[in-house]
C-alpha cells in the first residue's frame, strides 16, 4: 500500500511539473482553482502568478487577484496577503469583495501585530485599517468583530506604553520616567495600569527632587507633594498607600512641613472645597 501512495505522490507531483510548463493558461486557470478549493494553496498560487498577467485586462481579473489574496492568506504569509489585499482595494473600489478586502488587510496587520515589548507598527495599522472599516461600512457583519479587535490592539499599546515607561524607572532615569508616565496616564486614561503608573510617577518625582541640585529640590519637592495628593484622592485604598505615605513624609520634611499637620489642613482644605 505504502508503495502504491508513493507512486501516486511521485505521478502527481509530474503532472504538477508538466502543468507549470504548459502554455495553456486556462488549464492552469481551472486547475489554481482546483486546486484553491482543495485548499493546496502553494500550487493556486504558484499557478497564479504564471497567468493573472495574461488574464490582467480581462472579466476575469479580479476574481483571480481576490483567489491569490485568499490564498496566501490560507497559507498564513499574512505579509504577502495583506499587500494583495490592499492591492485589491485599490484596484476595485467597487469589487464584488470590496468590503471583506479592506477587512481581510486590517486583519492581516493584526495577526502581524508582536508581542507588547516589540514594534507596534502593524498594531498600530490594524487600528487604523479596523477603524476606516466601522467608517465606511458600519452595518457589515464583521463590525463587532472589528470592535474586540481594535479593543484588543489598543490594550496591546496601552501595555507597550506601560513597559516603556516603567523601562526608565527600573533604568533610574526619573526625570525621562516622569516624561513618559505623564504621557502613558494622558493617552491611556482607563488603563489597567493606572493605579501603578501613578504611584510610579509619584516615585519618580520624589527621586527626581532627592537626586537634585538644592537649588531646585524645593519646587520639585512642590510637585512631588501635589502629585501625592492627586494619587491619594482617586486611589485611597491603593495597595501603594504605605509607600506613598512614606514619599509623603519625606516630602514634607524636606519642604520644612509637618507632615500630619499638613495632610490634615489637607483634608479641612477638601472638606471646604465640597
């Protein structure tokens, strides 16, 4: 038996050689999708390649750009996929797939899109691509599904963005942490990572100022002590309550304040405001 699938394989595989050699361009027509159907996405688009130029001006076109999109994107090279894809909707604005083009681009991005420590670039396209779709075609089937995605990409920045922020903490460079963590809390305001990001801002500022020349530790001791009490107020049960108090301390002590006195004029302060 095993024989018989080895001379069968071997028979195959010369009919495949022979048709690659062949010139009849509508035999290897049929066969790319025979072949598509079939799902052996190598020789649809093997074949393709050979024949979509000849058929380039033809009714035929599209429908052969659209199978050799499908194709690669069957194979997962969703690189080559997704500039067939985009290809497509350049050429066909108003093609028979031209809706699933511009979703099946975006979503070749997404599956392009790495791990959060690496370049988001194709995130950030997925995003892009995704969003134009909800524009254009707002009641297409797919609009959910473009939804979770979008959701997805924009917690995958929103982790990358937390990591580079955090990479200058643990690096020691407080002033650029303090940059970046502004920036992260600014773009990102229902993060996961807010409670942290504001404590870690919090740090940041009060060894910035402790790392400072004298003559600049008092304003940005100022600043350490605001930022204290903006963390307090939105996170008062924060699991970095002991460690912000501790800031706080130091903070009033190096201002020349007593700090339990002025936490309470803090709250009589509040207290007024309501």
């Amino acid at each position: 038996m095993t024989v018989f699938i080895i001379l069968g394989f071997m028979s195959s595989c010369g009919e495949y050689q022979q048709l690659l050699k062949s010139s009849d361009y509508n035999l290897k027509k049929d066969k790319a999708k025979e072949y598509y159907d079939e799902g052996r996405y190598v020789r649809t688009t093997e074949l393709l390649m050979q024949i979509m130029p000849r058929f380039r001006a033809s009714q035929e076109s599209e429908a052969l750009e659209w199978m050799n999109a499908m194709a690669f994107y069957g194979m997962r090279d969703y690189i080559t996929a997704g500039s067939y894809f985009k290809s497509y909707t350049d050429q066909y604005g108003y093609g028979e797939h031209i809706e699933e083009a511009y979703f099946m681009a975006a979503l070749c991005d997404y599956h392009l899109s790495p791990k959060p420590e690496l370049d988001q670039s194709y995130t950030r396209s997925a995003i892009e691509g995704f969003t134009y779709f909800l524009n254009r075609y707002p009641d297409n089937p797919s609009a959910d599904e473009c939804r979770r995605y979008i959701r997805e990409c924009e917690e995958k920045l929103t982790e990358k963005s937390y990591m580079s922020a955090r990479l200058y903490y643990d690096m020691t460079e407080y002033k650029a942490a303090v940059v970046a963590l502004t920036n992260n809390l600014k773009d990102h305001t229902d993060s996961k990572y807010r409670e942290e990001m504001m404590f870690l801002r919090l740090s940041s500022l009060f060894l910035y100022a402790e790392n400072s020349m004298a003559s600049r530790q008092t304003e940005r001791y100022q600043e350490t002590l605001d930022d204290y009490y903006s963390f307090v107020e939105e996170f008062p049960d924060s699991r970095f309550i002991k460690d912000a108090r501790r800031i706080y301390v130091s903070t009033s002590r190096a201002l020349n304040l007593d700090p339990v006195v002025d936490e309470e004029l803090a709250d009589k302060s509040e207290i007024t405001k309501k």
